[in-house]
C-alpha cells in the first residue's frame, strides 16, 4: 500500500476546480438577473478562460519562484 498518489488525475482535477466555481458563481448571478442564455454562456466562458489563464500563470509563477530562490515566501 502506497501513501504518495500517482495518478494524474488529481492533479488536472484540481487545476479545472478553481474557474469552474468561479463560473459556478456566474451562473448563479445569472439566476438573480436574467440574462439570455446565449450571453450567459458567453459570459461563463469568458470568465472561466480568464480565471484559468490567471491561475496558469500564477502557477508557473509559484514554480519558477521555487526553482529560483528555493522558497515560497516572495511569490507575487
């Protein structure tokens, strides 16, 4: 039995989970105002393509700061 997981699944797992509950909310805003369908879906979209690419970029920022100073004290 091994403690350590291997399996790539859990890692693009957790990259997908972060903009996804963000256009969770989105959606939800969508409820509470009306906003036709076709311009919510635009809207969701947009929002979780913009979320995504903040949250690669922030990743690689982390790593390229590990492989630097060895640390993660001085990340942004």
């Amino acid at each position: 039995m091994t403690i350590v997981n291997t399996d790539a699944n859990g890692y693009i797992n957790s990259l997908f989970a972060i903009p996804s509950m963000v256009t969770i909310l989105v959606k939800g805003f969508a409820i509470f105002f009306p906003i036709e369908p076709t311009y919510e879906s635009l809207l969701s979209m947009f929002v979780y393509a913009l979320i995504a690419i903040l949250y690669i970029i922030g990743i690689i920022g982390v790593i390229m700061n590990l492989r630097s100073q060895g640390g993660i004290t001085n990340v942004v």
